[in-house]
C-alpha cells in the first residue's frame, strides 16, 4: 500500500481548482507533512494542527475513505 501523500498528488496539478487540488498543492509544498504515512490518525492528527484552510479535515476525511477502497 503506498502512502496517502502519494496517494493525493494525482489530485495535483488538476485543471479544476477544488478543495482537493488545493490540499494536494499544500502537501507537496509542506515539508513537515508525514510523506510516508499510511496511518488515518497520524495525517489527521497532522492536519488538526496545521489545516491549510477551513475545509481541509472534511476533504480528507474524504478522501481517505476513497484511498482506504482503492489502496487495499
């Protein structure tokens, strides 16, 4: 299974400017964020401290979900 930073940048790069190009952008562009993490509570932990805007949590709550479907 690869990671879920992996996991998002297909969403990178996306002509549509939506919530998930949006967190995909910031996570290349953080160098903090835990790469290598497979783990739903040690990104969401991440993010509870260092959410890039308002609606991030949501996003990746769902698109965790779509990467738990996809990834197993």
């Amino acid at each position: 299974m690869r990671s879920f930073y992996h996991y998002m940048m297909r969403y990178r790069g996306n002509k549509k400017n939506n919530d998930e190009k949006q967190l995909a952008e910031w996570m290349f562009d953080d160098h903090s964020f835990p790469k290598q993490a497979k783990s739903y509570d040690e990104i969401s932990s991440y993010l509870e401290w260092n959410a890039p805007f308002p609606s991030a949590l949501s996003v990746f709550d769902q698109l965790y979900e779509k990467y738990k479907i996809e990834e197993e």
